[in-house]
C-alpha cells in the first residue's frame, strides 16, 4: 500500500468535509474531534457528493437521500430514503487508511 500526501493538518478544520485526491481516487476526509478519516467521495447508492452532505457524530450523511455512512468502518448506519419511500443502499463506503506525519495528512491507496 502507498501513501500519498492529501493535506497539510492546518487545512483541515475539524467537522469540514473536504475533496482530496490520492493514486487517482476521487476521496473525501474529514476530522472528527482530532481524527482523520477517509473514505470514497461518492455515496453508493445513488453516487452524490458526500463532501455537501454533513456529519454525525463519526459517521456522514448523504445530502441527497440522507443515507448515513460510519466514518471508521464504512458501515451503513441508516438506509437511503426519499419523502416516506424506504431503499437499501447498495452497500457500504470504502474506507482508506489515514497517517498524520508530521504537519502532512496521507491517505493508504
């Protein structure tokens, strides 16, 4: 596994959902009370932005069917839905390793 360098830690506020990039994936990370956390940018389900949706606690949530996403494991917390229509989202989020070294924010690709 490589590592490669996403961001420096005075960029990331904790609570921002930012879009990085690492070995040409498309990710978003996060900090959650001072821990780092990566994961695929694209919900499963449908494939929105999760980078416009918001935290909860140590998980995220879709802006588009609400869908919410645990930040350490990838596991899916709450099914999508739409007004009182009920899905099953597709699957979970991948989830990438995250190294703070030094001042540097590395993600495992």
């Amino acid at each position: 596994m490589d590592y490669v360098k996403v961001a420096s830690a005075g960029q990331i506020a904790d609570g921002a959902l930012v879009p990085v990039e690492a070995g040409g994936e498309k990710l978003l990370l996060t900090r959650v009370r001072g821990t780092y956390y990566a994961t695929q940018r694209k919900c499963p389900h449908l494939g929105g932005n999760l980078c416009k949706g918001k935290l909860d606690g140590e998980a995220v949530v879709c802006p588009l069917h609400k869908a919410k996403f645990d930040l350490r494991t990838g596991g899916v917390e709450r099914d999508p839905k739409l007004l009182f229509i009920g899905m099953k989202a597709k699957s979970g989020l991948r989830i990438y390793p995250v190294k703070e070294m030094g001042d540097d924010i590395y993600v495992g690709i």
